[in-house]
C-alpha cells in the first residue's frame, strides 16, 4: 500500500512540475493567486490566441492546479494551491539537507581556519 501511495505523489509532483515547467503556465497561476478570473480575462493578459490560452489551462486543470465553475457561458477559474503545497513540501526535504551540508563544510572551514 505504501508504495501505490508514494507513486501517487510521484504522478502528482510530476504534474505539478510538468505543469509549472512554462512560463505562460507559471504566469497564469501567479495572476490567479492575486484573483481569480474567467477564462477570457486570464487569456487577454498573454499574446496568444484564446485556443493557445485554453490549452495552457487545461494543462493547469489536469494537473489540479486550477477549479473551473461554470456559470452560463462563462468559466471562472481559481486557484487550487494544494499541489503547490505538496511540491513546496518535496522540495523543502531538500533544502534542509543542503542546509546540514552546508553547516558541515563552514564548520569544517572554520577549524581549518583556527
């Protein structure tokens, strides 16, 4: 069980990445994080074509970055910041060994120093 959970996150991260990998997603998400928007307003921000915008959204849906309710014709897009969490999650088990690495070689520096 535990490794179908582990590949689950797996797959979620690498959405995530996937997703936030260009630049066109990565500025859509951060104007979603200030407000949300319909689908319209997020696309007349960027030169591309609305089609262009559409596909970039749905690579953002997919990977459950974004919530679209749609009332009427319109399709209101917010920002779902928990795979966010999750990658910020991943990447921080990271920082912190860098960050013991790092306090090893400047204590190591500093005896060599003395």
């Amino acid at each position: 069980m535990l490794n179908v959970m582990v590949e689950h996150r797996r797959l979620g991260l690498d959405a995530t990445y996937g997703a936030l990998a260009h630049p066109v997603r990565r500025a859509m998400v951060e104007q979603l994080r200030i407000r949300d928007a319909r689908v319209t307003e997020l696309a007349a921000g960027f030169d591309i074509s609305l089609a262009g915008a559409s596909k970039h959204i749905e690579v953002l849906e997919s990977a459950g970055l974004l919530r679209r309710t749609v009332r009427g014709r319109n399709h209101h897009l917010s920002l779902d910041p928990l795979p966010l969490a999750e990658a910020a999650t991943w990447i921080d088990t990271y920082r912190a060994f860098w960050e013991r690495r790092l306090d090893a070689l400047d204590a190591l520096v500093r005896r060599q120093d003395r």
